[in-house]
C-alpha cells in the first residue's frame, strides 16, 4: 500500500473531503490556464496584426472584411459593428447628442470585450488565495484525527506518531501546490489582459474620433 492509498484509508471524511476540494481545484485551475493562455495569446496576436490591417484599409467596408478574417476572439469587430449601428429613431438611444450616442455603444461593445478576456480570473484568483488555507485546515484536521486514533490505541511511540502526521502535512504541501500555478497564472495573465485592455481602448478612440469626422 502506498502512502496516498494509506493517507485515503486512515482519513476520515473530512479530511477526504478536504483532499476531494483541493483535487477540483487543481483540476479547475489548471483547466483555466491552459484555456485562458491559448485564448490570450490569440487575442495578443490578433489585435498586433488586425489594428494595423484596419487602419490601412480603403474604407470601413474594407475594415470591417479584415477585422472579421483577422480578428478570432472577436474583441475588435464588436467596436467597429457598435460604431457604424444606427438605433431606432424616438427612442432614448438616439435621446442624447451623436458623439454621446457612439461614446455609449462603444463603452458598452468595450466593456463587453473586456469581460471576455478577463473570464476565468476571478477562479484563479479564489483558487490561489484560498487553497493554502484549505490545506492547512486539512492538515490540522488529520493531524488531530491521527492524534485521537493513536490515543484510543495506547502506547505512542515515535513511529506511531511519525507516520501520520508526516502523511497529515501533505495536505499543506498540496494546498501550496494548488496555489502556486493559479497565482503564477493571474499575475501572467493579468499583464496580459491589461496590454489588450490598452489596445482596445485606444482603438475605440480612434474609431470614435473617424466616425465623428465622417458624421
């Protein structure tokens, strides 16, 4: 029997239950980086080269053709096809003067292409700053579950005592172990995020001051 098979066997429920919450988190965690990674580096890659294949087209016709080809995670298209809408008449879309209506649907085509590349975090984040915790409480737990079994038993002794409470310290080690990537990957990926933010938002500001000048 090796040692996780006697780790599972002498836990009791909580403890089990401890390591069962500590493994979907690992799962969770490294679901969203390998996810969120794929996904930022194609959006980094795409705003490189759709941005400047916009801008050198002969019209917004032309634009719009590129950033459909060019742009994957559609972050950038949303911006464009928000510009050039033109809402119903007698509503209170169209209440407000034009360059406040564009600042409104760009605002909100922004704010909905930057929920897309900030999804994910939130988990990575919870899964970093928590799992420790929830490693610790699983190793004060077995640490104490292992101390009342020996106790019931009688007669402690050094090898009684050195093998489950080295086997109950895993489960800091593993909660450390969740942490670390999940952390690693919401600092990477937050660097990330904010490089993409800065190149949507200047984008919508050029594209709001091109659809001004166009009227």
């Amino acid at each position: 029997m090796n040692g996780l098979e006697q780790f599972w066997t002498r836990s009791d429920p909580v403890g089990r239950a401890v390591a069962l919450l500590l493994l979907a988190m690992s799962v969770a965690a490294w679901v969203l980086i390998l996810w969120k990674g794929w996904l930022l580096r194609r959006a980094r890659r795409d705003l490189a080269r759709a941005v400047p294949a916009f801008w050198d087209a002969a019209s917004l016709d032309d634009g719009r053709l590129r950033l459909a080809a060019l742009d994957r995670e559609r972050v950038l298209l949303p911006l464009l096809d928000a510009a050039r809408a033109r809402p119903a008449r007698g509503t209170l879309q169209t209440a407000a003067e034009q360059a406040s209506q564009l600042t409104r649907r760009l605002r909100d085509a922004l704010h909905r292409a930057l929920a897309h590349l900030h999804l994910g975090q939130v988990v990575l984040a919870s899964v970093g700053a928590t799992a420790p915790f929830v490693g610790l409480f699983g190793t004060v737990w077995a640490i104490y579950h292992a101390l009342a079994g020996i106790a019931a038993a009688g007669g402690i002794t050094i090898d009684k005592v050195a093998g489950p409470i080295g086997e109950a310290l895993v489960m800091t080690a593993a909660g450390i172990a969740v942490a670390v990537p999940a952390v690693l990957a919401y600092n990477v990926f937050g660097k990330w995020v904010a490089g993409c933010e800065a190149e949507l938002e200047g984008f919508a500001h050029d594209l709001r001051e091109l659809m001004l000048q166009q009227g």
